[in-house]
C-alpha cells in the first residue's frame, strides 16, 4: 500500500481555495520567484461561470484571504490555456510575497512516461459538504485511461464539488510530482436507470503540459521581476514603515506615511513594473502558446 503521508505534507502549504462567485474550488501554486511572482493552476469553469468572463474571486490561505479581480484592478493576470471545450485548465497570475514558492514541481516528460494506466496517483481538494469546505482533503485512484487526444487523465476516482482544480500527484523515487489540475467528474449513468448516478464514475485531469509552457514564458521576465523585490515590512512607494490597520484574518498593511494598503501598491507596482505592464506579459505568454500550437 502506498504511503501517502509525505507527499501530502510537502504538497499541502502550496494548495489555495479559491472563491469566484457563487462557488468554491481548489487551485495550486505551481511557480513561484524570489521577486514575488506566483502562478496558480485551477480548474476554468471556476473563473469564468460564463466563458469569457472573468469574475472577482477569493485566494485563501491558511487563515488568509486575498481579494483579486475587482473593476478596474489589474492585480492578476487571467490566462486560459486554450479555447478546447474539453480542456478546463486555467491559470492567474499575481505578484504576492505571503503566499509561498512551491516546493513540489510539474512532473517532468521523463517522469510522465510513467503516468500509464493502472498507475496509483492522489489529489488534494477542499470538498463543499456541509462544514467541510475550509478542510484540505485527501483522495486516491488509479489511472484509467491516458486521453491525449484531450490533454488527460481519467482516473478511477471521485471529484466532489470544490476539490475542482486541486492538484493531481504522483510518487516518484525523487518525491511527489504534480502531473495535472482536477477539472471534471463522468458519473454513471443509464438512461433508463436514473439511479445509476450514484455509482462511481470517472474523474478527469488536465495533464501539466500547459503550465510548463506558462512557466517558460514567465521565466523570460524574471529580469524585469527582480526589479519588484520589496520586503513586506517596508512600503514600495517611500520605503517607510508600515502598520496593520483593523482586524479579521488578513488586517489592512497601510503605510504610515499615508501612501496606502500596501498590498495594493505592491499588485499596481506588478503591473506597472514589467516592460510594458500586464500588456506585454500577455503577450509573451501568447507567443509561447501560439509557439506550442495550443
């Protein structure tokens, strides 16, 4: 029997629950820099209830929260990987230094060879049943079928609602590797038999490949990202002291010397930091796709 217990505590700090709308979800940090950068996988059916939309969405953490997305705010960069119906991968973007870089990596194409069916490989998730939501659950199943004509992995294994998104692993002699986000669950069904929902059916996973090139491309602005490097305990406007200012799980980081929420003026310095903002992130990352035919 597979002892999962360490790979679960080296993966569990870098997954998040992401909040968008009317419905909770799972997402996983998968890159990260010293300059601040990270880039969280998710499943897109949570970020866009309706396709080419975009919505305000939560990140927790632990005991805190981060609101992204707002009008008029360009604090994350939005990416999806492709237009295909059948491949529910998405990515954001942020400049945040109290979320942590990630420990455990994608699976690389050496190891991914050894993602054939039978193979056993876990996922993390925050469940939405009942007082279950704000608690990181553990599943398991095994490889069913590698779908490459859709980018997945079918796995013999349940989703439920709010572990979309969460992170798909893989024990390796090197230690666990993600090798795909969570995105949809198959029940069976028959026509006739109404009742058949409730056997167990299949889950899907978007295998990583997209977020390899996503990373690739962020790697090529980390000179611009170095530049971002500020310590929370200072302002980024003036350098002066700061002060945490009200109550709840994440108190406000204003500056004393008035500048603002400082948080804030670390997502705005994000955007403004880069050669040419979000703009010209935008567009490196659609090169790199357009280059890997997504």
């Amino acid at each position: 029997m597979t002892d999962w217990s360490d790979s679960i505590a080296r993966i569990a700090p870098q997954v998040v629950r992401v909040q968008a709308t009317n419905q909770s979800g799972t997402g996983f940090i998968h890159y990260g820099t010293d300059g601040g950068t990270r880039c969280i996988a998710t499943a897109r059916h949570l970020m866009e209830p309706v396709p080419g939309q975009q919505r305000p969405f939560l990140l927790i953490h632990g005991a805190t929260l981060f609101r992204y997305g707002m009008p008029g705010s360009k604090d994350a960069l939005a990416i999806r990987l492709t237009d295909r119906p059948a491949t529910d991968a998405y990515v954001f973007v942020v400049i945040n230094k109290r979320l942590p870089k990630p420990s455990v990596h994608l699976v690389s194409p050496a190891e991914r060879a050894q993602i054939t069916p039978g193979v056993e490989v876990g996922w993390l998730g925050f469940p939405s049943l009942d007082h279950l939501e704000q608690d990181l659950s553990f599943f398991s199943g095994r490889i069913s079928r590698v779908d490459r004509l859709n980018n997945r992995y079918l796995i013999d294994g349940t989703n439920v609602a709010g572990c979309s998104g969460g992170p798909v692993f893989l024990p390796t002699p090197n230690g666990p590797r993600i090798i795909g986000a969570l995105t949809d669950y198959f029940p069976h069904t028959v026509d006739d038999r109404p009742e058949t929902a409730f056997l167990p059916g299949l889950s899907a996973a978007v295998d990583v490949s997209g977020y390899q090139i996503i990373e690739g491309a962020l790697a090529k602005l980390r000179p611009a990202e170095r530049k971002l490097t500020i310590a929370l305990d200072k302002c980024p406007r003036c350098k002066g002291p700061i002060v945490e200012a009200g109550a709840g799980a994440l108190p406000a980081l204003r500056c004393q010397a008035g500048c603002g929420d400082v948080i804030r003026l670390l997502d705005e310095d994000f955007v403004s930091g880069f050669p040419g903002g979000a703009v010209r992130l935008a567009e490196v990352l659609h090169q790199a796709r357009r280059e890997m035919g997504l």
